[in-house]
C-alpha cells in the first residue's frame, strides 16, 4: 500500500487564503500607516462604521478575534483621537466605543484600501463581490456547528 503524495501548498485552499490575507495585508499597510492606523485598528473602526456604540466584546465577535486582542488596539485609537468609550448607560458593567469625528472622517479616506486591491488584484467589481460573497460562504460553513448527525 502506498501513501499519498502531500498535496503542495498551491493546491492547498487553506494556504492560499492563508497567503492572499498576507498580501491584502501588505498591500494595505503603507496606506494605513499614512491614516495613522494598523490592520487591526481599522478594522475595529470598521465594525464601528457599521453600527457605533459596540462594545469591546461586541467588536471582537463581529471581527471574530477575541476581546484580549481588540482592547489594546481600542485603547491606541481612543489615544489617538479616533475612538471614545463610555460606561452604557443602560448596564454600568458595558464599556461602549464610539467614534470621535475623527475617526468618522477617517471613513472617506480608506477607499484608497478598495481601489488599491481592485487595481492590483486584476479583478473587476463583480468579480471582487462574487470572490467575496465565496469566501463568506466557506467562513460561515466553516464556523457553523456541525449537525450531531453529521458528528457521528
């Protein structure tokens, strides 16, 4: 009997996402390093775009890191100007983060990010949505319980 042969990375869908994510990473960096932010930071920000007034647990959740990694990045926003948090006032033990004007004007700013991945990535718009919408199908499959049939 003889044993398979490894599959090379190339041909591993794990190591190309893997290394995608990487070059969107380097790829973004010089521009965010000129917005005064790092990758973590923005997209904490980010989360913040879409519905302000979250909590640290709630950012981590939606961006699927854990809270341990966001508050430190929180905190150098808050620093920086571009963050505030407050005690809710509907449940003292929540620390809410809300976005300074400055970190609302940063929002405008990083449609370089997109525009710098369309044009280096050689995908036109509905390409990049319908490569997108694929990847989120095989997160969210991914991140799904599995059935307990299906676990036998």
């Amino acid at each position: 009997m003889t044993t398979p042969a490894p599959l090379p990375l190339d041909s591993q869908l794990c190591f190309s996402i893997y290394a995608a994510a990487i070059a969107i990473n380097r790829a973004y960096k010089p521009m965010l390093d000129a917005l005064g932010v790092t990758y973590t930071q923005y997209l904490a920000v980010s989360a913040l775009w879409e519905q302000d007034g979250l909590s640290i647990s709630a950012i981590a959740d939606r961006l699927g890191l854990e809270p341990s990694t966001i508050t430190p990045a929180v905190k150098r926003l808050e620093a920086a100007g571009f963050l505030s948090r407050r005690r809710s006032t509907a449940d003292e033990r929540l620390v809410e983060v809300f976005l300074t004007d400055k970190g609302k004007e940063l929002h405008p700013k990083t449609a370089c990010l997109t525009d710098t991945l369309l044009r280096r990535s050689g995908f036109s718009v509905p390409e990049m949505v319908d490569l997108n919408k694929k990847v989120q199908m095989l997160r969210d499959g991914l991140t799904r319980e599995e059935e307990p049939e299906a676990r036998s």
